[in-house]
C-alpha cells in the first residue's frame, strides 16, 4: 500500500499543461519614441485574454538611443506597458537596446533585476540565462554587444554545458534575437554553425529570435527538425523586401501539453484594434508520429485553389502571372493551366513554409510539354524557393526543383547553407512527345536516393544523394517555371494534377496516382491481426491520405503493457479500474521518463 501511495503521489506530480507568448520588436516604427504605442498596449491586452503563463520578448523592446540616459528612459515606457500583462515576463535585448553604448550591460541589469542571473555567465546576468517552468526549461541568449555590434553567440561553452544537462526535461526552448537562417546577415552561424548545431544535438523543440519584422516559422534542417520561428512583429517598421501576408504586427502563442507543442500567430486582422485573430498554426512537436500525406493539392478543376486536406495544410492557393492562363477544359482531367513559355503559377501564403519539404517527399504532376529551353536548367516542372530576399541566405534556399531538359532528362536541384547547390539527374531520358506525362520526383530518407518517375514507373535507377536542404522558410511553389525574378527557365505547354505529399510515397502508390489521374490514393482496409482491442475501419477506403499516429502509439506505455490482449484499457478505464491499472502500469514500467507522460494521459483519458 505504501508503494501504491507513492506512485500515485508521482503520477500527481506530473506536468501541467501551460502556455506562454512570444514577440519581438516592439519598438517605435518612427512615428513614436521607445515602442509602438499603436501596437503594444493592445497587444499586450490580446495576450492578457488569452491567459498565458509566461510571456517572451525576444529583443528590440525599443527604438534605442546613443544617450544611454535616453535607452533607459525608452525602457520605462516599455516597462509600464508590459507591466499589464498578467503572465510571468522573460526578455532577451536586442541590438536597438544596445545603442546606449558601455555600460548598457549594467543599466540593463538594474532596469529588471527580477530577470534570472544566479545561473548567468559572468557580466550577463538578466541576459543569457535560463529558467524552468512545468518540467520544461528555457534559455535565453545574448547575440548583441553594446560596443561591438552583432556578435556570435557569446558563451558558447554556457550554452553547451546547459543544453547538456537539459536531457531529461520534455522540452527545451531557446531564444535569442537574431535568427539562425539569415545565415550571412545575423551572427548565429547558419544551420551549419555551432549554436544550430548544438540546438540539434539537444533535440531543441523551438527557437525563437526576431530582428527581421515579420512572421516566419520553418524547420531549418541541419541534421535535426527543430523549428526556427522568427516573430519581429511586435511593432517595429515594415521594410523591403516585401510580403504582406508576413508582415503583420502580433504575437505567437505556444501551448505545451505533454509532448504536443502547438503554436499560433494572433494578429488584428479584422481592423478592429484588438489582437484576437488567430491566422496561422503549426505543431512544434506532436504527441507520436507527425501527420504524414497530401499536404497541397491543385487539380485545376474550378481554378488555382490548394485542396491538400490535412489539418497541416494551409490553403496556398496559386495566382497566374504572364502568359499563363487557366483552362476549364484540356487538362488531362478536366481543367488545366496552359503555359505560353512566359508565365507560371505561384503560390504563397503565410502557411507556405509548409510546403518547405527538408525531408522525405514526394512531388507529382501531369505536364504536356510542348518545348523546353535548351540550356542546362531545362523548362521547370515545379519548385519552392524565392529570389525575393534580403541577402543570399538559408531562408531563401530551393527545398526542391524538378525540371525536364532538352535531351528528356529529369532534374532535381536542392540548396543547402548558404545557397549552394546539389544537383541530380534522372539515369534515362522521358518522352519528348507533345503529350500528357506524369512526371514524379521521391526523395527516399530511409535509402537516401531519389527516384525519377516517369507514367507511374521508375525512370532509371534510383540516385544516391548525401545532403539534404537546409533553410527555405521564406519560399513559395512556382508551377511551369522558376521563382519570380528569374528568367529563362519556363516550359511551354501545360500542367495538371499537382500533388505534394510530406512522405516518401511507395512505386505503387506513383502508379496509383498515374493510372487514376488523381492524387487521392485509395487507403487499404487495415488487416484484422485479432487481440489488438483495436475496431476495424470498414467504411469507405477513400481518404487524402491522411497518415497519422496520435494516439495509440505510447511508446511501450499504457497501451503495450495494460491495454494488451484486448481489452482496449487504454480509452475505457473507469474511476474505480483506473487506480489498480495506474498501479499495474507503474511497477511494470518503472520510472521511464517517456511514459510518465503517458501516465498523464491515461489519466486525462480515464475520467
């Protein structure tokens, strides 16, 4: 009995789920001192609605001043504002911050003594630290001098140390104010560099930083799926290079329950002064596998709308620009796009990052190419990458092109770092016929080759590759070209039934799609293996090819142990079985930190 009361006691103890807000920039967009006064108080009260209990600001609180006296002064406007919020606030300076020159560091210190910094390297308190909160740990990182500038993360072996003895925390969140994919503009190093790469090596769930104004979340890369989301919109002047649906003030709300982490941009895109529309969501980590399928879809039918399906994809709608000209009839089902050889479809919108593919994919599409420039490049098929960009950086790279050249080859094309390029070619040549084609591109992680389809079937041998893409977060689809801005590239002819699948797709599920015209893959009826506890799906076996596993994957937890044999333990646990299955469960498990998680959901589940 003595045992049962402590288990119990432990389970109790678990974390609770809790959530925080993340912005940066709130400085003055020039048209006031210090902050935005248009922007922050309002923002502050959308964040109070919400209920947070942290609340993140991750640099550039204010315009700044040469005038030390001035940048402190500038503070106390922020501080006043802020001071409203009902949540626990944590903040990293940024380089507007460091205008007052020496002695900022100090002043710093004193204006928010409240800030962690018995854990501080020496001479950063308040500034590089970091805090715990329901079994999640967060670190703050200074990459700003008031002397020199822009600097490298500054206590590298600080940095290295923590993440080191973070291992058994669920999460871990770092944030600094410069990002890791403006690679050659900010002082992080790139996906390449040692602070992305010591983020990786600790299973980093999120990073935050701002400096750029703009709302721009992508996984980087770089040998790990942490994401990087830049979140400057906290009030700071919009500047060029232009893109609207980026360039919105509000904040990022991030919720953690267990392994989940969700993540949403709130913004007033309604006009009515009050930042409480929610615009944007993405999932940071997800409690078992990820959601895997067609996450974009463009059959043409009734125009350029993204039918992907999934609760991950964004609706990125495409927009014709040049010749190009979408046709009601003519497809190879129905409606189409004729490509005149010059124009194109593009499509963006502020959920496009998922279309960033760093990993494992499948892109198809039915093309009739009548022509194809004779250069090295050939007629574009499809890519994702932009050339509208600050400074050739990560965040601009190429995730995927695939292009047919002159000679009937196919050609996969990806950017890594700093906008270098790999390229790979199909081993034999496609029909150069005038007629419809379906032409696929697999990228396989499990044997790191990619495989050429051409009509459902492989064109070739498979292709051995050895880096994948890093960055890209900043770029849009382009359908029958190259990215806006670049020119000489474009197919003539016309493009149907785009398909872009975050998984790396089976030959027969290419074939599937060759021989149906559709990119809707029929879902087999799962097979009956007897004692699982599990039902069996027996309605229709037509789906968008939805691949998930949220919930019955416990990792050896509950389910494998208490729920085996049948008897579905697992979701029907009652009050009075709940306690002895709680006991069951725990002597046969131990203390492993992943089920301890699971514990905490059966219990959820249970009552």
């Amino acid at each position: 009995m003595h045992t049962l009361l402590l288990l119990i006691a432990t389970a109790s103890n678990a974390s609770e789920p809790f959530s925080f807000t993340v912005v940066g920039d709130t400085q003055t967009d020039g048209s006031h001192t210090s902050i935005n006064w248009d922007v922050v108080p309002p923002m502050i009260e959308g964040m109070n609605a919400l209920e947070p209990d942290l609340s993140i600001f991750v640099g550039d609180l204010v315009g700044g001043s040469g005038s030390l006296s001035t940048t402190v002064s500038q503070w106390q406007d922020f501080d006043s504002v802020t001071s409203a919020l009902t949540s626990t606030r944590y903040l990293v300076p940024g380089n507007h911050d460091m205008y007052g020159g020496q002695g900022t560091f100090n002043a710093w210190a004193t204006m928010w003594p409240e800030l962690p910094r018995d854990n501080s390297p020496e001479g950063e308190e308040g500034m590089t630290y970091y805090f715990d909160y329901e079994g999640v740990r967060f670190i703050s990182v200074l990459t700003d001098d008031p002397v020199r500038g822009y600097v490298s993360v500054t206590q590298p072996d600080w940095l290295d140390a923590v993440l080191a003895e973070s291992g058994d925390f669920e999460h871990i969140f770092v944030y600094t104010h410069h990002p890791v994919s403006f690679s050659t503009e900010s002082p992080t190093g790139g996906s390449e560099g040692r602070f992305w790469q010591s983020l990786i090596a600790a299973d980093v769930t999120g990073f935050f930083s701002g400096h750029w104004h703009r709302y721009q979340p992508s996984q980087l890369g770089g040998g790990g799926e942490t994401w990087e989301t830049i979140i400057g919109t906290g009030g700071g002047a919009f500047f060029p290079p232009w893109r609207e649906y980026q360039q919105r003030f509000g904040f990022l709300l991030v919720e953690v329950d267990g392994a989940r982490v969700d993540a949403t941009f709130y913004t007033d895109s309604d006009g009515d002064g009050d930042y409480d529309d929610a615009i944007d969501h993405y999932v940071m980590s997800w409690d078992g596998e990820p959601e895997t399928g067609l996450v974009a879809h463009y059959d043409f039918q009734d125009g350029l709308e993204d039918l992907g399906a999934l609760s991950i994809s964004k609706d990125v709608d495409g927009e014709l620009f040049g010749d190009a000209n979408w046709l009601e009839s003519g497809g190879v089902v129905g409606g189409g796009v004729r490509l005149g050889g010059d124009g194109y479809v593009e499509a963006g919108s502020i959920g496009d990052y998922v279309l960033a593919f760093k990993f494992g994919m499948t892109i198809s599409a039915f093309a009739k190419v009548d022509s194809v420039p004779s250069g090295s490049w050939g007629g574009a098929i499809m890519s994702y990458g932009t050339s509208d960009y600050y400074s050739e950086d990560e965040e601009t790279n190429y995730s995927y092109w695939l292009s047919i050249l002159d000679d009937g080859r196919l050609l996969s094309f990806w950017e890594f770092v700093d906008g270098s390029n790999i390229s790979y070619y199909s081993t034999e040549s496609a029909p150069l016929d005038g007629e419809w084609h379906q032409y696929s591109l697999s990228r396989d992680m499990g044997s790191s080759e990619l495989i050429f389809y051409v009509d459902g079937q492989p064109l070739g041998e498979p292709v051995a590759f050895d880096q994948l893409p890093s960055g890209g977060g900043r770029g849009m689809l382009y359908l029958g070209a190259d990215v806006a801005g670049s020119t000489g590239y474009e197919m003539t002819g016309a493009i149907d039934e785009v398909c872009l699948f975050n998984r790396t797709l089976t030959p027969d599920e290419v074939a599937e799609i060759y021989s149906s015209k559709s990119c809707i893959l029929e879902v087999p009826e799962p097979e009956d293996t007897g004692g699982t506890g599990e039902s069996t799906d027996t309605g229709p076996d037509t789906d968008t090819d939805t691949d998930t596993d949220t919930d019955t994957d416990l990792g050896g937890g509950v389910e494998d142990v208490v729920g085996s044999g049948g008897c579905g333990c697992a979701t029907t646990l009652t009050p009075r079985t709940w306690w002895w299955s709680l006991f069951f469960t725990v002597v046969i498990i131990g203390s492993r930190r992943s089920n301890v998680t699971t514990l905490k959901r059966v219990r959820m589940t249970a009552f």
